[in-house]
C-alpha cells in the first residue's frame, strides 16, 4: 500500500465545508500498472492510500477532487493501465509544522469549545502555496499555544469553513475535534446562516433574486470557478440575494448562501451580469458599466483604490452551538474600505443628481 503524504485521509473528510480557495494542490498521485485490470477509481485508490475510507474517497469524487489524466472522474470510473491519477485539494498540505505567530486577531466570540474570528482582507486563511507565515492559522497557532487540547497540525480541529484572501468577516474555529465535527455537519446540511455585502457591476432591477446554477472549476482557466447548467458537472450551488441600495453604476447587495462552493458568490453575481466591484479575477477591476468622461474613469480609480480587492464581506454567521445546544448569531460591520467605497458611490450620485 503506497505511503500516504500529510493527512490526506482527513483532507478527504474535510472537503464539504470550505469557503474560497480556488488553487488546487495536489495531495496524491499514482501512475497505474500496465497490467492493471479494469477497476472502479474508487476501490483503487481504497486499496492504496492509508485511512481513507472508500465514503471519503467517494465524497471526494463526486466534489472533483479525484483527477484521472487531468480530468475529473466520478467513483464509477474503471481505471485503465498507465493512467495517471492524482488525488486534487483546495488547500496545500502542510509541508511542514505551522509556526505560531503573533499577529493580531479579532475575536469577537471564544470559549473552550470554539472560536468566531473577524479576519480581515488581505489576510490568507491557511499556510501554503507561497505563503506558510503570515496566516491565519498561524495566528491561531499563538493565540491557542497555552491550550494543552488544542494542536494546531491536527486536522481534526481548526476552521470549520474558509473565505479567501481578500474578503473580509466571520469565521468559526472549532477548538476541539467533537467541535469540528458537530460544526461541519451543520454547514454539510446548510443549516448554517451565512449573510454577505458585495457591490456589484451594474443597476440590478429586480429588488430580489435567486441564482441556482452549478459550480465547477472553469475549464479555459483553473484559477476560477465557473457556471454549468449541465447537472453532471460541478456542484449545486444557491446563492438568494437582495437589494439594499442602488448607486448609479453600482449596487450594493445582501447575499444569503444557501450552500457554500468556492467563489461562490462571485461566480454566481458574474453569472447574472453583475461582477463583483474590483474583483481582478473575474474582471471587476476594469470599469464595467458608467460612462467614457475622464472624470468619470478618475473617479472609478480612485474607487479601486479605497478598496483595492473585491468589495465582499461575510457580514453574519449563524449555527448551533456544538455542546450547548444554543443558537449562535453574530454580526460584524462592514470594513472602513468597502464603508469608504460605498460612500463615495453615494457622494458621487448625489453630486450627479444635481447637475
């Protein structure tokens, strides 16, 4: 049986509740034999990495993680001589032991069971890829070093969901294993409440929406998601929003998630027209909809750069306390720079309207 690289049975089930993260990292890889018989991907793979059971394996499969030649393949795939098939997360393994570090954290919620931290923009949520300092987990890892339960290499505990680097808002830190567990179960059967605010690209006319439309990583381009309205591809996604305000060219909007796929917020808004404001990724850092006045462009860049990323915030975050029972709410107001950007809409419709 082939020796298994950092955990990769616990990566496996923990894949459901993620947040953002686009990148995927390679966790496993096997070049089958040339006299392999014909075998679903599931069993092989059962049959060879350490831990795993075959529900994991299968969970995996169906979210797109288990790559044959590149390309994702369901449980029933029959794996065939010589094809290369690697095992794909949505964050790194841990190359080596997470360092503690003191960096600041906003803790607007603790006990001994969990955590709710307020991270800010800009701020990467798990070590990897370029980046294994300056995390939020290594800012837990030092926050929590005087808690003998709490080990922070341990995949059974930590943060139960994720939101990318350059979104801001409300996460929850299991700090024990039953905790983590309870917790991930909750947002398995989206019975989490989760509320965004995004400003949007465009004038939405209707007061309120639901996009349904399943999620998968974009083919032309694997550092985004994309929209399929094939139900074999990708993942069910719901995002239902609201408008709160419009601002000529701009629209400040609620999103409530329904289910939790990666980017899915910007994929969905992309989708019905509306790209995040300044969002790079998808396009939003370009000036999408006003007019051609050099004024016009001045003032739009100057916008981009009060709020140099997409302007999201996951706002609330609402779930059932693991030992308690009890139900959890908590709400974080909007960061100074999509505040900053907002009012700046809202100065330049006015000062428009009088003209």
């Amino acid at each position: 049986m082939q020796e298994l690289p950092d955990d990769i049975e616990n990566d496996i089930d923990d894949i459901e509740p993620v947040g953002d993260a686009a990148e995927l990292y390679e966790h496993f890889r096997v070049v089958v034999d040339k006299g392999q018989a014909l075998v679903r991907v599931d069993k092989y793979l059962f049959d060879r990495i350490v831990n795993a059971s075959r529900n994991r394996i299968q969970k995996a499969a169906e979210a797109g993680f288990v790559m044959v030649n590149d390309k994702s393949v369901k449980s029933s795939y029959k794996v065939k001589p010589l094809d290369v098939i690697t095992v794909m997360m949505d964050r790194p393994r841990y190359e080596n032991e997470v360092i503690p570090e003191d960096i600041p954290l906003n803790i607007v919620y603790e006990d001994k069971y969990l955590m709710v931290v307020n991270k800010p923009a800009g701020l990467v949520v798990h070590p990897g890829h370029g980046n294994y300092s300056g995390t939020l987990v290594n800012a837990l890892a030092w926050h929590l070093k005087d808690d003998p339960d709490y080990d922070v290499n341990d995949p059974r505990v930590g943060l139960v969901h994720r939101i990318d680097k350059d979104t801001s808002g409300l996460l929850v830190v299991a700090k024990t294993a039953d905790a983590k567990t309870h917790l991930g179960l909750q947002f398995f059967n989206k019975t989490t409440k989760r509320q965004y605010r995004a400003l949007v690209w465009g004038l939405i006319e209707e007061d309120e929406g639901t996009i349904v439309g399943n999620v998968a990583r974009n083919p032309r381009d694997r550092m985004q998601m994309a929209v399929f309205s094939d139900p074999e591809i990708g993942k069910h996604a719901v995002t239902h929003y609201r408008v709160l305000e419009r601002l000529g060219y701009v629209t400040l909007v609620e999103c409530i998630l329904e289910t939790g796929r990666t980017h899915q917020i910007r994929v969905h808004m992309k989708h019905i027209g509306h790209v995040l404001f300044n969002d790079e990724r998808y396009g939003g850092h370009e000036i999408l909809k006003g007019t051609h006045f050099s004024k016009y462009k001045q003032f739009v860049n100057n916008c981009f750069d009060v709020c140099p990323r997409q302007a999201l915030h996951a706002m609330t975050l609402g779930f059932v306390h693991p030992h308690t029972g009890e139900e959890m709410y908590f709400t974080s107001e909007m960061p100074d720079d999509m505040t900053l950007l907002i009012d700046k809409w809202r100065s330049y419709i006015s000062n428009r309207d009088l003209e």
